[in-house]
C-alpha cells in the first residue's frame, strides 16, 4: 500500500503542477485544481508513520484522520462545484436564469465540517489512533461524528455521479464524455466505499466484524484510492490532445537543439538570444511552442544562409551519395538535404565556401507540427555517419582544388 499511496501522491501533484497555469488563467477550472492540490497535500500523510508524525508534532490524538476527513470533504465539495457549474454552462437553456444548484454544494460542506470539527474536539480520545472511527465503536460522539462524514461524503459521490453521468449524455467531445463516465464510474465505487465503512462501523458497534481486520484495511484502502485514479484520469482525459500537443512540442524543441546550435556556430547572426546550455534549455519549460517556432525559423535561417554556398553540383553528389547507401523515397531526400547541408557548414567554417545561386529547400512544413517533425528527421540525417563522411569528402575536395589552384598560379 505504502507503494501504491506514493504513486498516487506523485501522480496528484504533477496534476496539480500542470493545471496550475490553467487555473490561475480561467476562474471555471479553479474549484478542480483547488480539489486535486487539497487531495495531494493529504496524501503528503496518508501513511501511518507520515500520520503518526503529524499527530505528535501537533500534540493532538488522531489529528491527522481529522485533518484526512476534512479534507475529502473539501475535496469533494470542490468537485461539486466544477461539475455543478460546468453541467450549468453546457446545458443548452444555460442563458435562462434560475436559482444556482451549487449553493447547497457550499452550504452542506461548510455545516459538514463544523459539526465534525465540533465533534472531534468534544469526544474523548485517550490515546494516540491512526483510524479514528474504529478505535472507539461505542463512543457515542465519534460515532455521531462518523455518521456526519459517511453521510456527507455519500451525498458528495450521489450528487457528483448524477451530474457527470448527466453530462455524459448531452453532446460533446468523445474525449469529454467518456472522461465523465470515469468519473461517474469513480463516484459510484465512492458511494460503495462510504456503504461498506458506515456498515463495519454499525457491525462494530454490535461488536460483530465480518471482515478481518488486515482485510478491512486493505479493502478501505483500494476502495479510497480506485476512486480517486478514477477521478484523476477522467478528469484529465478532455486535455489529452493538449498535453500530447505540448509533449510532443517540447520533445521537438529537446530534438533540435544539437541542429540549432551546430548550424548557429557556423551563422551566430541567426539566434535571437543568447545561448544556452543544453541541459538549461531542456529544463525551462516556459513558453514551449513560442520557443519552438523561433528554433524552427532560426534553424531555417541558418538553412537559407548555407543555401547560398552550396551549387546543384554538390546536391547532385549528395543524392548520388544517399543513393548508393541504398536510401530512396521521403528519407533519401531527407538524408541527401542534410548531407549538403551539413557539407556547406563545414566548408562554410573552414573558410572553403564558395558561393553560387541558392536553390528551393527541398521539403517544408505546413505547420509548426509538422516542420518540426521534418526538421527532426533532417537533424537525425544531419548527424548520421552518410552525412558526415559526404562533408568530410566535400572539405578534401575543395581543399584539394584550392591547393591545386594555389599551386598552378605564378
């Protein structure tokens, strides 16, 4: 379990992280965000030694399970709110005005967490416990206390179940609806979760225990955890094509930088900034795709300038050179680019460029998307062993015709 908690409290953050920006942007996605940061902070605990730490160094018994309750009540409230106000904006008479459903949703929580804190405080707790609610079954505060959080936290599932499953129904992205339908699925096995604990804390108080004790724990656990991945990933599911958008971006802007920076020694004018180190460049992940478009067009740059010094004679060696590798097609026409490309940066940095009328690049993207994915198959030819053997035979050739040259000349 221990395994699977720090799984899921990594998991929790990077979520967190990664809607930070869009929260702090757009007011509809901040009650979600609020959720996940709430949850991720209690999972920082959720570990009986992590538990056990918190309650000594605040010097209350069973803090954290106080702490743990109130914020799943939190939590949920806050994914009350997303849906309630989203299912409200979707729906097709959204412009009608009308009394808000998702007041109860601030209400009930807030008298919720009174009532419990209220309780807590008043019951007797003589010694230090992890699990609050089964260390004293016939306490009858702790389980009115637990009755208050049981049955707000299966309001909370009901409500959040009906209105994604709602949501699910009306028309919408693929994505959108079948994210919801996770959700509803991790709400349904919430309101499982709350049965199953409200009735082994009634059998408790019977002194009855159907279920072993270790299985219980096992079973409270995956029935609190499943809900949650559950409500993680069908929450994110709407954002998937973003969030492959963007890693794909940033894998283009990582990709090409050896290319960027091989081609900018040769013609520093074409960077618009400084330069930076590879493993800096790769860490700062702010403004990706703006960054990427201005790698892409300096890279292009840098083309444009080479262009100038390499004559159709050198393209034609270069396709007869990617010929005899045994390439044809996309890449052979790729792998003949970079190899005179590659060719006229050299012969550019040793002094040995002549210069002669530029030609058309042989291929270019539509997009940003796809001219990065062109330029990434150009870098990994660009540094292939066929490129680097077809520059290394055009800088001996040139050498050797300028010392001929030198030597014929009185």
């Amino acid at each position: 379990m221990i395994a699977i908690n720090l799984s899921v409290c990594i998991a929790l953050w990077a979520i967190t992280a990664w809607r930070a920006p869009g929260a702090w942007k757009n007011r509809g996605k901040r009650p979600l965000w609020c959720a996940f940061f709430v949850l991720a902070l209690e999972m920082c605990f959720s570990t009986d030694h992590a538990a056990r730490w918190l309650d000594a160094t605040l010097g209350v018994n069973s803090c954290s399970a106080l702490l743990k309750h109130i914020s799943a009540v939190t939590a949920a409230a806050f994914v009350l709110e997303f849906l309630a106000s989203a299912s409200a904006r979707s729906r097709p008479d959204k412009g009608k005005s009308g009394p808000r459903p998702v007041r109860l949703g601030i209400v009930v929580p807030a008298v919720t967490l009174t009532a419990m804190i209220a309780l807590f405080a008043a019951a007797e707790r003589p010694h230090e416990t992890i699990d609050l609610l089964t260390a004293y079954p016939h306490d009858p505060l702790v389980l009115t206390y637990a009755l208050v959080w049981t049955t707000y936290f299966g309001w909370a599932m009901l409500t959040a179940s009906r209105l994604s499953w709602q949501w699910s129904c009306r028309p919408g992205p693929d994505l959108l609806r079948r994210g919801l339908r996770l959700i509803c699925i991790g709400t349904s096995i919430g309101i499982i979760y709350t049965v199953h604990r409200a009735s082994m804390l009634f059998f408790a108080r019977f002194d009855v225990h159907p279920v072993p004790a270790d299985a219980d724990i096992v079973l409270n656990g995956l029935l609190a955890l499943v809900p949650l991945l559950l409500i993680s990933v069908g929450s994110t599911m709407p954002a998937y094509p973003k969030f492959r958008t963007a890693a794909l971006q940033y894998r283009g802007l990582v990709s090409l930088y050896p290319l960027w920076a091989h081609l900018s020694e040769a013609a520093p004018q074409i960077r618009y900034g400084r330069k930076h180190n590879r493993v800096l460049d790769a860490l700062d992940l702010r403004d990706v795709r703006g960054r990427l478009y201005r790698r892409t067009i300096e890279i292009r740059d840098a083309m444009l300038i080479l262009n100038g010094t390499a004559p159709m004679s050198v393209r034609l060696r270069a396709a007869d050179h990617v010929e005899d590798a045994g390439l044809s097609g996309h890449v052979a026409t790729a792998a003949a680019e970079a190899c005179w490309l590659r060719a006229s940066r050299e012969a550019h940095t040793a002094g040995l460029a002549r210069a002669s009328s530029p030609e058309a690049p042989a291929q270019a993207g539509n997009d940003l998307d796809s001219e990065a994915r062109l330029l990434m198959e150009l870098s990994d030819a660009y540094f292939s062993d066929l490129s680097v053997t077809f520059a290394r035979q055009h800088v001996e050739r040139l050498s050797n015709s300028r010392s001929t040259h030198s030597g014929a000349t009185p």
